[in-house]
C-alpha cells in the first residue's frame, strides 16, 4: 500500500511519464543546468561570461528548440508545466550554485569532501523518507 503511493507520488511530480521520457527532455536539462551554472557564477562572484561560452549557450539553446519543436515553434506556446518541472528547476538551481562555490572548496581530500556531502545529503533528506 505504501509502496502504491511512494510511485503515484513520484509520477506525479516527475517530468513526464517514462513512457514519452526520451533524450531530447534530457538535453533540455543539460542545457538549462549549463545556463544556471554560467548565470551562478556571474552572480555570486561576479564572473564574466566570456563570448565563446554566450556563443555556445545559444547555439546549444537554438539547436535544442529546433529539435524539440520540429522547426514549429508554435509547439513553445503549448507547453505545459507541472509541480516536478518546477522542483527539477529547483534542484538544478541548487545544483549550480553548488558547483559555482566549488572553488571554495575547502583543502581536503576528495574523497572526505564527497563523504561529508554524501552525510549531509542524507541526514537531510531523512525527513522525506516515508513520502
């Protein structure tokens, strides 16, 4: 029974469903957390973005709406978004600004830094284990 809502749950709140889940939506992520991580670091230390990296994002980004679109951009006014979509945007959010304070890593073992962020992830999330 627990089982049953733990995976209505994640259906819920997930992306798509696995059954229309493809590369292309995957793309879309990588692309995104790319900007967020570039936008990360501009904001919090004030980072210049240089030119190659402006131009790779919107080549990447052009390169991805014309694959998810099929060349008919009237497909981008019919989107639709759920309450995962925004906790992936969350997440990935996070995620960059994880890795644009990266450099201020303190001089540890790799290894240790992993273990202790592997700690505190879990300690964190314990609260949402009967979800």
């Amino acid at each position: 029974m627990a089982w049953r809502h733990r995976r209505d749950a994640v259906q819920r709140t997930s992306i798509r469903r696995s059954s229309t889940h493809n590369g292309i939506e995957r793309l879309d992520l990588e692309l995104a957390c790319s900007v967020l991580i570039v936008a990360a670091g501009a904001l919090i230390f004030r980072d210049r973005i240089r030119f190659v990296q402006l131009f790779g994002i919107s080549t990447s980004l052009i390169g991805v709406i014309v694959i998810v679109t099929r060349g008919d951009l009237r497909v981008l006014t019919q989107l639709e978004f759920n309450f995962g979509d925004l906790i992936i945007v969350l997440a990935m959010a996070v995620f960059a600004i994880y890795v644009a304070y990266l450099r201020m890593r303190p001089p540890t073992h790799s290894l240790t830094f992993l273990f202790v962020l592997g700690t505190i992830s879990a300690i964190t999330t314990m609260p949402f284990g009967d979800i």
